[in-house]
C-alpha cells in the first residue's frame, strides 16, 4: 500500500461533527502533511501504517473549523481606536468594554481618550450608533465638547455613516456650500456633522487615509485578528474589503504565511476603491494573487450597492422606510452596476455584492441575470452580501440564477428591536434575514456577523439564525428559524461553498485542510436558547493544534 509521505498523527475526541453528510459523526481523524488522512474511528485508521494518537481532545467535541464568510481584518486592529459602541464588548485582551447608553457617556470616553492623545493626532471612534438613542442625531456641537481644537471622527457602527466636529468640518472643506449627497445639514443650513455614506466621508478618509483598513492590515491588526478569530473557533475568515495596496498584500501574504498563524484569509479586492475602472481592479488583483499560499486565497471581488438599513442609507422597495425617512443612497448608481457587474463576471471572477435593502437586492439580481445571458457561465457562485430584505420571490430569481445568499443573522439580535420599531416595522421585521426563505428557494446560504460591524463569533450568529430573539427577548419571525443543524452547516461548508472553497475547508473529510474547532459540548447536544454558550477551547489549523491562551 502506498501512501502521502510524513508524520501521521491520530487525534481522538469525545465525538466529531464532521458536517459530512456522508459520514456525519466520527471518533478520530488522521491527519498528515496539513491535510486530512482518514476519518472514523481508531480501527478505520489502522490501514495507513504507524500513526501518533494524540488522546489531548479525548474528552472534547471537534468540529471543522468555523467559517467566516463575511467580516474583515480591521475586527483586531480597530481596538487601536475608541470603541464607543451601545453593547457591551470584549477587545482582542479579553477587556471587557462596557456599553455607551448616553451621549454623555460617549463624549466622557472620548474626552478620556483625547487626553492621551499626542497633539495633532485626529481622535478617532468607532461602533457609535444613533438608533438606540431615541431618536436623538449626534450633531457637531456634541463632538466641539470632546475637543474645540482637535478633529474627532466617530465611525458607526454600520462603517456607512460617521460623525465629526467643527475642526474636522473645517480641515475638509464642509460647509453650508457643500453639494455632495449625505452631508446632513441643520435648519440653518450648516452641517450637522453627521455624513452618510462614501461620497460624503470622502474629504474627511481623504485627509485621515483609510485608518481602520491601515491597522487591519499592519502586522500588530493582523495577529489580534488571528487572536480575535481563534477565540471565536474561526480557522478561515474573509476580508471582505480590500483595496489591494501594495504593503498590505505584502504585509497579508508574509503573516499569515507564519506556521502558527491561526486563519486562512480569503480577501475580497474593494471595486469601490477602483470605481469605474474594473480592469485596473484586475489588474492590481492578478499581481496580487501571485502571493496566494495556503493560508492566503485572493480571487473574489466585493461591490458596495447601497448602505445601511438602519442608517436609513440602503435603498428600500415601496412603502420605504417604517418611519418615514427618505429612501437610502444608491453607493453605485443603478445603470452603472450593470456595466460593472458585467466586466467582473467576464473576467470570471466571483462577485461579492452588498445589499441590504430590497430594492438594491433587486437591482443586483437583474444586473446579474443580464450578466449571464450576455455571457453564460456555469458556477459562478457570485453572492448577495447581507441581503437583508430580500423576499422569497427573489431567493427564487436567485436560486434560478445560480446565486447564493449571506445573511446577516446578527442583525436580529442587534438591531431587531430597531428594526421592528423603527426602520422595516413589524411585518417586513419578521422576515428580515430570511434564513428558512432561502433554504425554501433552494439558494445556498451562509450567515455571518460582518466583524467589526458585530463581534466575530459564529457560534452566536448560528445562535441568531436558530433562535431570531433580539437584544429585548421579542422572537423576531419565527416561520424564518433553522434548525441547529442547518445554522452549522451556513458556518461551515455553507460559508465554504459561497467562497468556492468547499473542496478544501467547511467539513472534516479526506483531502481537505486539518483545520478544526475544539469544543467543550457537542452544539447539536445541548438546547437551542444555549447554542451561543458553547465554549471553543482551541483551534486546529493545517493540523497544528492552538491552544487558547488562558485555556
């Protein structure tokens, strides 16, 4: 009998989830040269000659390795900033950062933080979110309070729409003249500091560069992003926005090329950052794709179509938005999304697309059913990204069209209440994220938490997706909950086949990557309402055992 060459090791476990539905339970998997060898139980293993048993998860549950089909780098890095954040948040240490309930309690925070800051330093926060005040609107005078002299820029949570002072305005050239859509304006006419969406916030990214991608990309972001994924029992993560800059690429392929890095990163190049020049995107993504490695799959790319529902940005079909805000902004314009679309999908690339109103769902869809009737190809896998709206008729055009879904399960426990009170109302609420519509239609689903937006942790997005209680204890659509199962299989060989990479990550099976999530309890043993509270004890990656520091 012939065999790959190396060192076999054996690891026997309480139980394995292998998320195979052809051999679904298992006791013992093999593992040689980063690769899954064999799996069953120790008597099944016998057959590939002399093996180590490693007996240190004999009384754990493994599981594969979470996926992460849509969050990006900057979840380690932005703790360089001041989260301001409404719920309570744990950063890379394992501090525990205490929700902000007030404005008050924000601009304290901020005050503390600009007491530390070097002079001439831009104060920068993140995670703030209007929705959960009232109805109040942060405005300049708020943020003139932190600092009269200093700029202050706070991102929310959302990363559509930010808030600044009067420095800032100032430096950027915003005022009462200003003729760009999303800049909010008092009665008067002055802005009010608050700006929406990328057109806006440009003159203020174009003074500061692009902080939050920077620390996501700089050496200390990325390992507290492996920290912040292992906690989370994360071993392949998206970054699901990124402007292909030189350094970073480079400084993406060298760290996690290191053997102890603990995630496989799948990046998305940013059309955005090369709007209305598609082959310049291609070609910065070709040059960069040299550097892929095991670790590293650069390929997809990711379009922004509208912005945020509850920032009342994304672009909503009729009757709008619950309260009667305005419609959203449309990020790119709708006769433009074709063009773009259709070079992507020539190209042969995997499209990545955002959408979180239905009315930008729908637009994405007809651009790429005209995509595939101009040119027809066979598993492109493009994907709607959040798809918050969406109905069953569109998972139907979707389902037909090839086209896979990644919902935002998170939202409902984060914003659900929002949503039901303010933005969607109570009927469009309780099918927000429609995890069981998509199953129904036939779409292939994954879900996801979009880290930084929420904390990185799919075992709470499965929670969502299983449960849909919100923050306030409502059930928000209970005809749209999944079962435990079907909530792991979106975090694992679901989120793998939305990001072509079922074949290598997303079950445990013969050939695939050792990569796996070590468990205290077995997720589809304990109730439903505790799935959350399963507790990851360490990762696997390319057969290197992790362990969690502290564990």
């Amino acid at each position: 009998m012939t065999s790959p060459q190396g060192k076999t090791t054996i690891y026997a476990a309480r139980s394995i989830l292998t998320m195979n539905p052809a051999q679904p339970r298992a006791t013992h998997v093999a593992v040689r040269d980063g690769r899954i060898l064999g799996v069953g139980s120790r008597e099944d293993l016998t057959g590939w000659g002399p093996a180590e048993l490693d007996e240190r998860y004999a009384g754990k549950v493994l599981m594969p390795g979470l996926v992460e089909g849509h969050c990006h780098l900057p979840e380690g890095g932005m703790w360089k900033f001041v989260y301001v954040g409404y719920y309570d948040r744990r950063g890379p240490d394992g501090r525990l950062w205490d929700g902000l309930k007030s404005f008050d309690a924000v601009a304290d925070r901020l005050r503390e933080a600009e007491r530390a800051l070097p002079a001439g330093e831009t104060l920068i926060g993140w995670g703030f979110d209007p929705i959960f005040f009232d109805g109040q609107r942060m405005r300049v005078q708020d943020l003139d309070k932190v600092s009269a002299t200093r700029p202050v820029v706070i991102m929310h949570a959302s990363m559509h729409l930010m808030n600044v002072n009067t420095p800032m305005l100032a430096r950027a050239g915003i005022d009462r003249d200003t003729d760009i859509e999303g800049v909010t304006r008092m009665d008067d006419g002055r802005p009010s500091g608050e700006l929406c969406e990328f057109a806006a916030m440009f003159p203020v990214m174009r003074l500061i560069g692009s902080p939050f991608r920077t620390v996501g990309l700089s050496e200390d972001g990325l390992r507290m992003f492996g920290k912040v994924a292992q906690w989370a029992g994360v071993t392949t993560a998206t970054d699901l926005v990124n402007e292909l800059g030189d350094e970073g690429v480079a400084t993406l392929a060298r760290i996690t090329a290191e053997a102890d890095y603990p995630v496989r990163i799948v990046p998305a190049a940013s059309a955005l950052t090369y709007a209305g020049d598609p082959a310049r995107c291609l070609e910065k993504l070709a040059a960069a794709k040299r550097l892929n490695h095991d670790k590293l799959h650069l390929g997809m790319v990711k379009l922004v179509v509208d912005g945020s529902i509850q920032g009342f940005t994304a672009r909503v079909r009729w009757p709008g938005y619950y309260n009667g805000a305005p419609n959203g902004i449309w990020v790119i314009a709708p006769a433009e999304l074709d063009q773009t679309v259709q070079a992507y999908h020539d190209a042969g690339v995997q499209l990545h697309i955002h959408t979180n109103g239905d009315e930008a769902t729908q637009r994405a869809i007809e651009a790429v059913d005209l995509a595939l009737r101009r040119t027809p190809r066979r598993d492109h896998r493009h994907t709607l990204q959040h798809c918050q709206m969406a109905d069953a008729a569109q998972f139907r055009r979707m389902a037909s069209l090839g086209m896979c879904a990644n919902l935002f399960a998170n939202h409902i426990y984060y914003w659900g209440d929002a949503h039901h009170a303010l933005t969607m109302g109570p009927d469009r609420a309780n099918r927000m994220d429609a995890c069981a519509s998509a199953a129904r239609a036939g779409v292939p689903f994954s879900i996801h938490s979009d880290a930084p937006i929420t904390p990185l942790g799919p075992l709470f997005t499965a929670w969502c997706a299983v449960n849909r209680q919100t923050a306030s204890g409502r059930i928000l659509g209970e005809s749209e909950r999944i079962s435990v199962d079907a909530a792991l299989h979106a975090v694992t060989l679901g989120a793998a086949y939305t990001l072509h990479m079922d074949h290598l990550v997303g079950s445990i099976e013969v050939g695939k990557y050792a990569d796996f999530c070590v468990l205290e309890d077995d997720p589809t043993a304990v109730p439903p309402a505790q799935l959350k509270d399963v507790a990851v004890l360490g990762t696997v990656v390319g057969g290197r055992p992790l362990a969690l520091e502290g564990v």
